[in-house]
C-alpha cells in the first residue's frame, strides 16, 4: 500500500451546523448532527455505477458523468455508530490531519491524498482543490441562464423552479446526481437541493467537459 | 435545555473506508482486496460489513463486534471492556441501590432492568455508550411506567435525564422511542423474563404505594452467572436452534457471495492509469500507520484465483 502523501490542507471551510431544538422529542439524540441519513430512494451503491457505465458505453451519457470521475467518489451508505466517530474526533491531530493512537501512531490520514488512495483513484490530470466557500459563493449568484439551464437538464416540472428544489421535482439524472454530490459535500439529506448542489450539477453540460473532484 | 454547538466531525463513510483501507489488517472478517489481475481495488469493494443495504448478510452485532470494536480497541490504551465499569455502576450503584443486572453469554449481552416486561435485546459481545443507554431508557422507562407512573403514581424510579448522547425528555414516550431505535437495528430479543426483582427493589417500591407486591421468578442456573466481569466456558450460552443455524450459514454463503460481486463493477474511465504501480508489490511496502508488523490479516484474505 503506498504511504499517504505529506497532508496538504483542504480548501474546505466547515459550515456551521443549523441549531435544532430537541427539548420536544421524546429522546433527544444528541449525534443528529454526525448522523448520516439513510437515504431510503437512493440507488443502490453498485447498481448506480452498473447503470452510468452502461449509459456511458451505449452513448446516452450525454453530460460526461461516467467519465468526470464522481461517480468514483460516490461511497455506499453505511450503518451509523457514533461513538467511533467521536472516538476519531478525540484522537485527531490536526496538524497531521490524522487521526492517532494513544501512542501518537498514525491510524490513518484525513486527507484528499488518502481518500483518493483507498478509492484507487489515479489521475495525471491536475485536480482544482474544492472549496465550500467558494461554491456557496457561486451558488447564491446563479444566473437567470443557469436556472434556466437547471430546469431544462434536471427538473421534471411544468413551471420553473428556483433553488433550493425539493427532490421530489428533480428527474431521475437530476437525483442521481444530486445523491452523489450531496454527501461529498456533507449533506445529511437530499430531500432539498440547495444551491451549492446545483452549481456542481451545472458544472455538467453538453459539451460533456469533464470536470474532476 | 441549553444545546451546546458540538464541533463537527463526520463524514462516517469516509472515516470507516479509512480505518479498513489502513488498518485491514486488524480485522478478521473476510475481505476482497485484489482484482482478477492482481491489483487492488478501491477499498468500497473490499467488504460489505459496514454498508447499510437491506439485504447486508452482516447483522448489526456482527458489524459492531467485527468491526467497531477492533476499531475502537486501536484508537484507546486497552481494549474496551464487553460492559464498561460506568455501564456497571449505573446499574449497580450501590448495594442498596442496584437497578439491573447483565448477562455476559458466549456471543452476546443482555442487560435486565429489575421490574422491566419487555424481553431484552441480544446487544452485542462489546456493549457500547449508545446501545446501553438505549436499552437503559427502554427497559426502565417501561418498568417505571407499568409500575408506578402509570398507575397514576409519583414516578418512583430516579432515571438519568441523559446518558451518552442521549436526553431522555419525556418519561411516557422517551423509552418507546429507544424501543424503535433499537428495533431498526435488527437486533434479536432474548427470551423473557418476568417478574424479574431478584432484590426486590421494585417489589418494596410498590408495597410503600399500597401496591401488590412483585414476586421474582427464581431461574437459579442462569441467575447465578449474573454480572460477571467476563465470560467463562461453561456459564452462559444460548443454544441455537437449527432454523438460527441454517440463518447464520446462509448468511455465510452471502457473505463470500457478496465479495463474488465486486466483480461486476467496472473499471472507470481516465483513472487507474497506475493500477500497475500498485500491484501486490507495492502494496506489502510498510506505511507509516500502526500494526503493520502482523501478517494476520493477509492469511484472511480471499485473493481472487
């Protein structure tokens, strides 16, 4: 296995989580915001995949998804356990961003270079850090041209829509984008497309560019 | 209730792909790393134990005990005890003041709340916080309810308002919720057992309230192996029964079948130009992480013929 590359820090700046009241529930689980949810319409992991590939052979994948890399990038749902995951946040090292045993040993890196690591993903192209801020940026100045161009790639509605966009309005390439985009981003749910989501989902046009994460 | 604003760190798919990419070798369960040419494959591919899907052959203990514990035994000093001594003094605060007792059988853990009538959940061999405060909400939630707040009593039972992450808001309705939680994990109820008082701390409770008094059934050969600090050969084992059996190799058979299906997926377009670089060879090469020394894992391993 090849050792993970010296860190290099992410253009990613953490997005404060909203405040939820809880005193209303009856149980009140304190890890609501760690929890990833179990996206009940979502595709299966493999089939998602089997299903691009095939539309990228047969010519259908008209906006380059196969090919951008994303799909790459889209992990499998997994089953929750918090306390592993405040485990990981007690033991991290920010200045190695790594997470370390008692005895300083790394157990394993947080970072683009490790992630593209473990999922085999390789490329002599030159990768463009994704910055959270920068596309909230971008997502809040949408043009009239690229609702328009939403609307037309990935909402099945008679009347336009306007972001965010309520899941249930997007077409079937529009929801499957959107689940892969979604929790790269951290989101815990895809029931409404902010705009963040939409500015990614536009980075796919006909002249199929190929965009990389 | 004042929310404190928790820092975030989540991300857990990626964090679990992590740990089994860098660590695999600390796990025993039966893992697929290499394709047919012998180069490795994306850690997604390499074993469904953790992947939430509905027809997952790993059952939630086995997720817990293949997985988080090795997992969570890495990243602490010592190996994390099957109940914790908090999980303990909880229910065993004092001798004047024990709430419940547990059971440490060969493969899995059941806790009982004295005067609970619900059966127990089958938790698994390590007991983590969140399970255990589950199943401490539940089962004294309802024991408080059928035996005192129910009746129209002063609730008598002192339940913790929080325990782990937990806040138990509203007493009515608060263990339901921790009933369905852990219901939603597929976890298997032990047999039931009631009246369970063996110190008749609910039984006295209901007499000073003018209520019946709440008379334990002895089972001697299982309570005499209550809150052991480990299990021993010869103490508590639950038999299984043929039906479990034939569950348990199909589940088996699923599990090889499910690395069978990796096969399937493609590679991707523009990337792995290198997969040759990280061929077996390289692989063995050590990374700086921790527990490489061990072969273990490797014997595990199905390479692909």
């Amino acid at each position: 296995m090849d050792p993970p590359v010296a860190p290099i820090a992410l253009n990613v700046t953490p997005l404060n989580a909203p405040q939820r009241e809880l005193e209303w529930k009856p149980l009140a689980d304190l890890d609501y915001q760690i929890t990833e949810e179990n996206w009940m319409f979502s595709k299966h992991h493999i089939h998602l995949l089997n299903e691009l590939k095939s539309k990228y052979e047969n010519g259908t994948d008209i906006l380059g998804i196969w090919e951008s890399s994303l799909p790459i990038f889209k992990l499998p749902q997994v089953r929750q356990f918090h306390d592993l995951i405040h485990l990981c946040a007690i033991c991290y090292d920010a200045t190695q961003r790594a997470v370390l045993d008692p005895s300083g040993s790394v157990v394993f890196y947080v970072t683009p270079e490790a992630i593209r690591e473990m999922l085999q993903f390789k490329t002599k192209k030159k990768l463009v850090p994704l910055s959270l801020i920068d596309l909230i940026q971008k997502g809040a100045k949408l043009t009239d041209a690229q609702v328009t161009k939403l609307n037309q790639l990935y909402i099945s509605s008679d009347t336009m829509r306007y972001p965010p966009i309520h899941n249930v309005y997007l077409n079937q390439l529009g929801r499957d984008l959107a689940d892969m985009i979604s929790p790269i981003l951290g989101y815990n749910s895809v029931e409404f497309v902010d705009e963040t989501v939409i500015w990614l989902m536009l980075m796919f046009s006909l002249d199929k560019k190929t965009y990389l994460l | 209730m004042n929310m404190p604003r928790e820092k975030m760190f989540r991300y857990t798919s990626y964090i679990y792909h992590l740990i089994l990419y860098y660590q695999h070798e600390k796990f025993s369960f039966p893992m697929r790393r290499m394709d047919a040419q012998g180069q490795l494959r994306s850690v997604v591919y390499w074993s469904p134990v953790f992947h939430s899907r509905p027809d997952t052959p790993y059952t939630y203990c086995e997720f817990i005990d293949l997985f988080i514990y090795p997992a969570m035994s890495m990243l602490m000093t010592s190996p994390p005890p099957r109940l914790t001594e908090e999980m303990q003094r909880i229910l065993h605060l004092s001798k004047a003041y024990s709430i419940g007792d547990w059971y440490l059988y060969q493969n899995h853990t059941v806790i009982r709340i004295y005067g609970c009538e619900l059966a127990p959940y089958k938790l698994p061999r390590y007991v983590p916080m969140r399970l255990f405060a589950l199943e401490y909400f539940r089962q004294f939630g309802n024991a408080d309810v059928l035996h005192f707040s129910g009746k129209g009593k002063k609730a008598q039972l002192k339940v913790r308002n929080q325990l782990g992450h937990f806040i138990y808001n509203k007493r009515e309705e608060g263990w339901q919720e921790a009933d369905r939680m852990l219901e939603s994990l597929g976890l298997e109820t032990s047999f039931l057992w009631t009246p369970y008082d063996p110190n008749h701390f609910i039984s006295l409770r209901r007499v000073r309230y003018r209520l019946s008094s709440y008379n334990h059934l002895r089972i001697p050969h299982i309570e005499q192996y209550a809150n052991l600090s480990e299990w021993q050969e010869g103490t508590l084992e639950e038999p299984i029964t043929q039906e479990e059996l034939a569950l348990k190799q199909k589940r088996d058979l699923l599990k090889i079948a499910d690395l069978e299906l990796c096969t399937q997926v493609y590679s991707f377009p523009g990337t792995q130009v290198q997969a040759a670089a990280s061929s077996s060879k390289t692989n063995q090469q050590t990374i700086q992480t921790t527990g490489q020394t061990s072969s273990k894992g490797k014997e595990k391993e199905m390479e692909e013929q």
